[in-house]
C-alpha cells in the first residue's frame, strides 16, 4: 500500500486535550473513544479508567459539542449497574426512528472473559436507564469487546456492520491476544458473525494483536488499527493502517503511529468525517506522567 494514496492520518502533533486523565500516573485514563456528527452536533462517549487497585474502568461518559473540543457531558454509566469489573471502549450510534444506542465493552469479574452489552433510549440524556440487552455474551473460548459499528445509515453495505476485537481464553496467561472478526446484522442487535479479517503479523510490530479501531474510508475500505508486539505491551497499543483486499484486512507495512510521550500509546482512533472534507481524529494518547488523555485533531 503506498503513502501516498493513504487518507490523512493522525499524530500528537497540534493536538488538543478534550478530556484528561481522570490522575496521575499510570492507569488513570480518559479515552477508548467513540464519536459520531450529527446534525451539526459532535457526540462523543469515552471510558474513565483508574489503576488496578482504584478499580479499573469505572464508568462511560456521553458528552456532546458545537465544536468537537469542548463537550457538555449529558449521561454516565457506572460499571456497578451492569455488575461488571471494568468497562473498555463503549460505542455510541444513532437509530433513526428509535433514538440511540450505546454499547458497553463489560469484564466479568475474576475471569479474562469481556462481552457486549447495550442501552437504546430515545435521547442520550435517558440511556443510563434506556432498555438493556445482552448483544454478544461471548463464551467460554472467547472474549469479545470494543466493537467498532456502523450504522446503514453511515455507510455501511446492505445492513449494520461491526469490527469487533476477539480474545482467545483457551491458553491461559495468554489472553490478551486479540484478532478483529466482521460481523452484519439487520438491526444492530442480532449479529451474523462472517470471520476473521485481521490478525497480528508474526515479527511485526503488531505480532500479538489486531484490533480494528475506527473507518477511514469507504472506497477503497481503509481503517485505523491498534496493535502491539507482546504482552508486556498489553494497554500501551500504538496505530496503524489496513485495507481490504475483497476477502479481509491487509496491513500496511510503514511504522505505527505512537506518542513521543511515556509508555507511547495512542490508540483506540476514532474518525468523524468533517462537511468540509476532513477528519477529527479522537485518541487516546500517552503523556509524560505515563497517564493517557483523550486528545483530538483535525487532517
């Protein structure tokens, strides 16, 4: 894949701070993003995590702007209303004739095992107590979480579709490798899973894991990734880019995208198309401290 024909990409440069980290120091996160434009309005929904011993991600916040920079939070969600551990990336999606839906990434408690839950309300303030259903339970073999969805009416091809981020359990102390499979589904509730369409490459930079992060483009289909070479580098994921070749994801082959800062992390990309024709950009991005906040920018 050339450079060239690349969309524009991300970086730490001009970057702005939307939310920072909830503290400071490892751990204490603000970021797993998830942003979407509508009517001339952003709105964005991120995860609040602490470190390990202050109780991990602790609850997902909506939030909307007139800029994209500074945003009004509207609702949370704590971890304790749907009885998990932790909550990763949430997802948050328009349905026309219905209202919203926000899908949560939950861990089950004393285990490696993550699934997908969801809220539909008709207006984001109401999803803290919107309707709640079960949308991938994953299984004893499998973790699954941080969906990337896409509504028809964003794009997607003859129905919704998903890009969700899948974890083996089935060789323990080894969990954390993760693959992205492709999912379709007629109402964004009942899922048709389709295969595997991206995995680590064994000596490169993302070796243990592939996660689809955010849609660049339609045509030809592109997207942002967050890999990592090891297990050490477990929550410190950097970006790169892939395309789809007719049958699955194909990884470009230039450097990942990192933060000069700390552990590097900048990950979990997502991109809003802007009516003039570019991107804003929402990361999650390590500082100095080893904290990540969730940053933005346009290209």
């Amino acid at each position: 894949m050339s450079v060239d024909t690349l969309p524009p990409l991300p970086s730490y440069d001009d970057v702005e701070i939307v939310v920072p980290a909830p503290g400071v120091g490892p751990g204490n996160w603000a970021g797993a993003a998830s942003a979407v434009l509508v009517d001339g309005t952003f709105w964005l929904t991120y995860r609040v995590r602490r470190p390990l011993s202050e109780g991990r991600g602790v609850s997902v916040v909506v939030a909307r702007s007139a800029d994209g920079v500074t945003f009004e939070e509207v609702a949370v969600v704590n971890r304790e209303a749907f009885g998990c551990e932790s909550f990763e990336r949430p997802v948050l999606v328009p349905v026309p004739g219905v209202g919203w839906r926000l899908y949560l990434s939950c861990a089950t408690p004393g285990s490696k095992h993550w699934w997908v839950d969801s809220l539909t309300a008709a207006t984001p303030e109401e999803l803290p107590t919107g309707e709640r259903r079960v949308v991938l339970p994953g299984d004893d073999d499998m973790a699954v979480k941080d969906p990337v969805v896409e509504h028809p009416a964003a794009g997607g091809p003859g129905g919704w579709r998903m890009w969700l981020c899948c974890h083996p359990l089935t060789d323990a102390g080894h969990e954390d490798r993760m693959t992205t499979r492709l999912l379709t589904s007629p109402d964004g509730l009942d899922w048709t899973d389709r295969g595997e369409v991206l995995a680590g490459r064994p000596g490169q930079w993302d070796e243990r894991g592939a996660r689809v992060t955010t849609v660049l483009s339609a045509e030809p289909l592109t997207v942002l990734y967050d890999g990592r070479r090891d297990a050490a580098s477990n929550w410190f994921e950097t970006t790169g880019v892939a395309r789809w070749d007719g049958e699955r994801l194909v990884a470009d082959d230039t450097d990942p995208i990192a933060s000069p800062y700390s552990d590097g992390a900048w990950r979990y990309a997502s991109a809003v198309p802007l009516p003039d024709g570019r991107t804003r950009f929402y990361v999650e991005a390590a500082r100095p401290d080893g904290a990540h906040d969730l940053v933005t920018l346009v290209r």
